[in-house]
C-alpha cells in the first residue's frame, strides 16, 4: 500500500531523532565545534516538525472517532427485502381486475368389451343392455380450460370476479368420417362472485354445480373426469344457472363451518322442449331448492345436503298428457366427505331420495322413482410420486318403481355397481395413469331381469396449467 504524506514525515522524522541519539555525545565533546553547532540546529528543528507530526495524527483520529460515534447512534439498515416468487401469469382487464387462465391437457388411449351409456371412451360409465363387439380408441374431450376473474370491486364492503370453463364434451362437428377428431367446445360453468369478507358471505350467480354434486370428494381418475367414476350410479348432481348464498359460521376450535342455500332453474326431460325452458320443471316459478352444511378441518371435510323441486307433468301449458301421476316431488338427502390421514386418503358418500333424474339421478332414468346410493374409494401414495386408488360404487332404484314408470316393466334399469382400480404417477404438473373399469348392470327386458356387464382399460395423461 502506498505510503499517505503524513506517514512518511513521520518516517524521515523518526530516522533523523534516531541519528541525533546516536551522535549526541559527540557533540558534548565538541561544543564549541561550528559543524556540531548546525548539527545541534538541525535536531532542535526535526524535534519541533516531530512534535507537529505528532498534532496532526492527534487529530485524524479525534476526527475518525466522532465519525464512529455518528454511525454508532444511527438506526440500523432494513433487512434486504425478501425475494418474491413468481406468480402465476394474469392479465388485466377492467381496472383493478385480473384474469388468470387455467386448465388441463387430458389424453386417453383406452379398449373395451361393450358398447357403454353416455358414450365410449373417457365418458364412459355402465354398459348399455345387449351391446356387443370390442373397440379401441384415443379420447381427448377431457381438456378443459377456464378464466378466473379476481378484483372486480362492488362498493367499499364487497368485491368478487368470476369463472369461465369450458371442455370439449359438447359433441362432434358433424357425422363425417372426420368428425370424431373434431370435439365441440362446452360450457361447463360461467358464474360471477359478489363477496363480503368482513361477514364471509359470498353471492354466487350464474351456471354453476348445485348443492349434491360432491365437489370436495370427487373419486380420482386418471381417465374419468368431465365425467368422473360413480357420475350417474354413485352420486348424484349437474350443472344449472341460479343463485347461491354462502355463509361461513365461524370455527369450532380448529373445524369451520359453512352453510349454503341455493335456487337453480327447473328440469325434467318433458313433456315440452328441453332446449326452451317448457318441460314439466320449468312449469310457474318452481326452482329447485338446496341446502347444505359443511365443516372442514386440516386434513377433512364432511357434509350434508338436501334437495327439493316440484314437477308438473301438465307442461307449461297444462295439456300434456300425464302418465302415472300429474306431478312428482323431487327429493333428496346426500352425506359424504373425504380424510387424508398421513399416505391415505378416504372419500365416499351415501345418498338417497325420489325422482332424481333432474340431477343425474335414477340411471338417468326420469319418474317418480326412488333410489339409494354411494360409493367409497381408498387411495394409498407409497411413495412421493405413486399412488394406487381402489373405487366401488353403486346405484340402485326401486323395481317396482321402474317397472310403473318405463314401460310397464319393458325397458328400465335397476341397478349398477361400478369398480375401478387406478395407478398413478405423479410428477410437478404432469401425471400418468393406468385404470381397469368394471360394471355391472341390472336391467328389465320385457318384465324379466337382464344382467349386462362391460369392462374398458384405459392409459392416461394429463399435463395441468
């Protein structure tokens, strides 16, 4: 390092008092000598610049310790900022509004022995009476995607947004030879939010699932999922536009409890148009009512749910002919729930009621009609990436019900019971799965019981975003 100015006067000047030491007693010895006179001089000069050098350095560090003080008695600096993790990528509408868009890619290469109900493939639920001959294929209707509206402010007290979803079950684009790779875009839900969260409510408006689908415990698949394991002859439950009022009630030591009440439009499959707003659920202002009451915990969720709607079987305009009776009473009552503790997660639900068909119920089949249900599935994860998923699930409606209703005991089902085994594997977005579908149907052919049963093999992958 080089040498500061003061630091080398310091040097020279401590070199000359060392030679003055030195020779000092030379000049006892010759006082009166002119050359040790100047040499005297000179030592009385370097002692006088000593004693100056010695000032300065005096200073500097008076100096240097007030500076330390100053530093000392000044708040510490903030902490560095924490580094902030990537969101997820939304984009801005209105003002203050964002929109974050979301979904899967679902791909299904899949064979089976039967011909099955709602359609082959990933929809496929339990095999239709009488079908025959094997068939193979490739199914991508599960993709879906949807908007998630956030930020939109109603006034000082409330806010909300909105979804958007869509998947491809809406059809082919036509029956061409081409027309099976050419699935049509569905609207599965569009709803808007309108919340409080000083007092937990939450105003929901639009297409949404009513009270009995079992949306927190849906079975997992990795092929059934726009139309999931038990969807039809295990739970009940469908999409409608309505209204529902959620309200949280506060918690029970570590459990939160929520009560929602719903109204959704009328259904039935007649007697007038389905597309138009004329069969016997839309007759007046006949809504159909649910409620249900959900608690929660850490690793749990259980729930209960109820539902009720009216029809008349008159029609919009009272001159369709009836069948057994003018009208039915739609009812039904649900409990389910789901438990993951540690590796294992549980799921199921029991359901029973009448005239369900509106939401998914009695096979599909419309009437006054009673039915019981439910399903169970047990999933294990014996590693981090690998999980094994075993399903049983069943429906059954009243014979005698059935028999009054379709057909005077020519057609109708009676009951389904459903098995599914998967695989999975896991990993950050993407997941593989290998699943074997069984079923079982009972049906009435010509008043006698009909047993039918299909099997489908299917491997799946899914990438999600």
């Amino acid at each position: 390092m080089k040498p500061t100015p003061t630091r080398s006067r310091l040097h020279h000047a401590l070199s000359a008092a060392i030679v003055c030491a030195l020779i000092a007693p030379l000049g006892v010895q010759a006082k009166d000598s002119p050359k040790e006179q100047q040499l005297e001089a000179r030592i009385q000069q370097l002692e006088a610049e000593l004693a100056a050098i010695k000032d300065e350095i005096r200073a500097q560090q008076r100096t240097v310790d007030h500076v330390a003080q100053q530093q000392a008695a000044m708040p510490p600096p903030p902490p560095p900022a924490p580094k902030e993790e990537p969101k997820s990528p939304v984009f801005s509408t209105a003002k203050g509004v964002s929109v974050a868009l979301h979904g899967f890619i679902n791909a299904s290469a899949f064979s089976q022995n039967r011909n099955f109900t709602f359609g082959n493939g990933q929809n496929a639920q339990f095999p239709i009476p009488g079908s025959t001959g094997t068939l193979s294929g490739f199914d991508i209707r599960n993709t879906r995607f949807w908007l998630d509206f956030t930020g939109a402010q109603f006034n000082e007290s409330w806010s909300g947004g909105g979804r958007i979803e869509m998947d491809f079950f809406g059809g082919f684009n036509g029956t061409g030879a081409y027309s099976q790779q050419q699935p049509v875009p569905r609207l599965r839900q569009a709803y808007m939010d309108i919340a409080n969260a000083s007092t937990g409510t939450r105003v929901r408006i639009g297409q949404q699932w009513d009270l009995m689908f079992p949306i927190d415990n849906l079975a997992t698949s990795p092929t059934h999922v726009a139309f999931p394991l038990g969807f039809g002859n295990g739970y009940v439950g469908w999409r409608f536009p309505g209204v529902v009022v959620m309200q949280d009630l506060g918690q029970g030591g570590d459990t939160k409890w929520r009560f929602d009440v719903g109204a959704f439009s009328g259904s039935w499959n007649g007697p007038g148009s389905t597309v138009n707003y004329l069969t016997g659920g839309n007759v007046d202002f006949q809504p159909q009512l649910e409620a249900r009451i959900r608690a929660s915990g850490s690793n749990w969720v259980a729930y209960v749910a109820g539902h009720y709607s009216k029809i008349d079987l008159k029609g919009v305009d009272g001159a369709a002919p009836t069948p057994v009776k003018s009208s039915v009473d739609s009812t039904g009552l649900e409990i389910g729930g789901q438990w993951k503790p540690g590796d294992w997660t549980l799921k199921g639900l029991l359901y029973t009621g009448n005239g369900l068909g509106e939401i998914f119920g009695n096979l599909a089949q419309f009437g006054d009609i009673g039915e019981t249900g439910g399903y169970v599935q047990v999933g294990y994860n014996f590693t981090k990436n690998w999980s094994i998923n075993g399903y049983y699930g069943m429906s059954k409606s009243d014979r005698d019900d059935v028999t009054a209703w379709l057909g005077n005991g020519s057609t109708g089902l009676l009951q389904s019971r459903q098995t599914a085994l998967s695989v999975i594997y896991a990993s950050g977005p993407y997941q593989l799965g290998v699943e074997w579908l069984h079923d079982r149907l009972d049906s009435l052919n010509a008043g006698a019981t009909r047993k039918t049963s299909g099997n489908q093999v299917s491997v799946s992958a899914q990438y999600t975003f």
